[in-house]
C-alpha cells in the first residue's frame, strides 16, 4: 500500500508538471507572437502618421526661422526597441517563476520543506573547501541568469543604439564589440556565480 501511494503521488506530480511546463509554453510562444505583432502594427502606425520631410531646391536657408527647435521624442527607436526586448525578457522570467512556484504546489512542497531543502549539502567539505549547499547553488545560478540577462541586455544596446546611429560607418565592429561585452559579463557573472558557492 505504501509503495502503492507513493507511485501514485509520483506520478500524479509528474503528470501535472508535464501538463502544466507544456501550457506554459505554449501560452509563452502565443503571448509573444501576439506582442510582436503589436509593436510591429504600432511602428507601421508612427511610421506612416510620421510627416514627411523633403526640402526642395528652391528652398533657401534663410526661409527656416533660427529660433525653431525640432521636437524630438523621448525615446528613440534604438530605445524603444531595447524596453521592449527588456520587458519581454522579464516577461519570460515571470512565466518560469510563475511555473515553479505551482509545480512546488503540485508535490506539496511548502516554504517550510523549502528552507529545509535549503540547508542539504550538495558536496561535502573538504580541506581547501566548505561545504556547498543547494542554498548557495540557488544563489550561484541566480546570479548567473542575471548576468545572461544583463549581457543580452548590453550587447542590444549596443548594437541598436550604438551600431544603428554610425549608419555610415561599418556595423561589423559594433557588432564584435556587443558580442565582446556579452562574453566579458557572462565571465564575470559565472566568476561571481562560483564564489557564491565558494569554489576557489
């Protein structure tokens, strides 16, 4: 009977989980197809309500009054394009921490059981080593994911605002330079992420 019940509870748990980690997904992939065809329809809208300049030859310079200042937006398109990637990106990490904390729900995990679990070891001490707890692996791959999202975030800005701006000049060493930032704080977040868990 008790090895009954525990095979149903197990696999009742892992069903759900399945279930629920698929629909997520699936929700995920419709909400930011949906969003993308949002803001692709918004540009297409301020792109064709936006007036068209073209100053003719028969203009002359003085005709332009030298106290008129042209209105420029708040944000660029660079920028507007960098918040959106950012929030959809935020987006995502909500739809995974939302997923987590009702699969815990599912195996009757409470906070609890969680600050237990916090405190099991992973890999024993040793005598260049402390021990290394799931607490600090938490802490350590937290670190990490926000390192990726940080060097995703920068190497956008760089290429958008920065590449975008140089339209004369060539884009593939902006390019390299993105790239090259994303690596260096990827670096630095994993090198922050293994002194959490306190390997040398």
């Amino acid at each position: 009977l008790g090895y009954g019940a525990l095979t149903n509870y197990f696999m009742a748990g892992l069903l759900r989980t399945t279930v629920t980690v698929f629909l997520a997904w699936l929700g995920w992939l419709y909400l930011r197809d949906r969003a993308g065809e949002a803001w692709r329809s918004l540009r297409e809208v301020a792109d064709s309500t936006e007036p068209a300049e073209q100053p003719t030859a028969r203009q002359e310079p003085e005709s332009k009054p030298i106290a008129t200042k042209d209105k420029k937006p708040v944000l660029s398109r660079s920028d507007e394009d960098l918040w959106f990637g950012l929030g959809i990106s935020l987006v995502r990490w909500a739809v995974v921490i939302g997923v987590a904390i009702i699969t815990l729900e599912y195996w009757g995990l409470t906070l609890v059981d969680l600050r237990g679990l916090m405190d099991v070891t992973l890999v024993s001490a040793s005598a260049d080593r402390p021990a290394i707890a799931v607490q600090q692996a938490i802490v350590a791959m937290i670190v990490v994911a926000a390192s990726y999202l940080l060097a995703r975030t920068i190497r956008r800005a760089i290429q958008l605002k920065v590449g975008q701006s140089l339209a004369t000049e060539d884009r593939g060493g902006w390019i390299a330079i993105g790239t090259l930032a994303q690596y260096v704080i990827l670096l630095f977040g994993l090198y922050f992420g293994l002194y959490a868990m306190r390997i040398p």
